[in-house]
C-alpha cells in the first residue's frame, strides 16, 4: 500500500466516525452540522480530516461546552486507530 493509499484509508476511518456520532446524536444534529460547515467554512465532512479545527468549531458554536461529549465519542471510536500518527495528529487537533 502506498502513503496515498494509507492516507486514503485513515481519511475515510475519521469520515466515517464523524458520521457515526452525529448520526448517534440524531439526524437533525448530522443535518445542522454539515450545513454550518458549509456555511461558515465552505467545506464538508471530508474536509474535516484536514481541517479538524472546523469541526470543533461548529461544535462549539451549536452547543457550547456539551461539544467535548461528542468529541469523546469521536475519539472513542478512533481509539484503535491512535497509534497511527495522522489519526493521532487529528485527535489532536479536534481536542483544542
């Protein structure tokens, strides 16, 4: 496997535990998120995994501190993961 391969296959493990927890949380949530992506950063959840920093923004902005939960559940399921250092770069990131 290729590093643009690799980086493929941990883009899309963060994508896809973005989207289980927003899910997790309800559809309208998923729903508001993706659109304040859009609207505020011109972006969607794809771009999140370069730019985790968007997403903690959104976050915070719908619902204040209560964000950290749905971070957690993020990171949670990036667990096994966190040993790769783009994961973990991610994690990082998302955190602040």
């Amino acid at each position: 496997m290729t590093i643009l391969d690799n980086n493929l296959v941990y883009k899309s493990i963060v994508i896809l535990a973005i989207e289980k927890t927003l899910l997790v949380v309800g559809k309208p949530t998923y729903d508001k998120v993706v659109d304040l992506l859009e609207k505020d950063h011109h972006c969607d959840l794809a771009d999140c995994y370069a730019h985790p920093e968007y997403l903690t923004q959104v976050l915070k902005k719908l619902y204040g501190n209560s964000y950290l939960v749905i971070i957690e559940s993020i990171n949670k399921k990036l667990e096994e993961y966190s040993y790769k250092e783009p994961i973990k770069k991610f994690q990082e990131v998302l955190g602040q």
